[in-house]
C-alpha cells in the first residue's frame, strides 16, 4: 500500500486507520490450497472457496434463473 502524504501533513492520511477489509476478498483468499507438489506455492481452488464463504448450498454466483415455462 502506498501512501501519498500531502505536503508532509499527517492527517492527509488519518483515514488509513479506519479501513476494514473487503469481506468478498477474504472469502478469495480462502480458497487458496498448498500446491499438491508441495514446493511451498499455493493454487486457488473454487470449491474450497465457497466451502470457507459458507456458500456450499447456494446457487453459483453469476448462475442464470430458468425461465418459467408456464403460459398464461
């Protein structure tokens, strides 16, 4: 992260200290596994990813709805 102080006046960058963290990025980032080689590198894995987001039984994101095949 890089900060841009403005004119060496500190409280340009007072907010830093209030800043949460996205809960959609932690959901990512656990979906990261050890590489099955086991050199140490880690690989993505996305059903690890909606096992950790607690999101198993819910439709896939993006997925569309069908359409209702009934006539009026």
């Amino acid at each position: 992260m890089r900060l841009l102080i403005n004119g060496g006046d500190w409280n340009s960058v007072a907010y830093i200290s209030e800043l949460q963290r996205n809960k959609y990025t932690e959901m990512f980032f656990g979906g990261y596994k050890d590489h099955p080689d086991g050199d140490g590198s880690m690989v993505w894995d996305y059903n690890l990813a909606r096992k950790n987001a607690q999101l198993n039984n819910k439709k896939k994101v993006g997925s569309l709805k069908k359409k209702s095949r009934r006539k009026k």
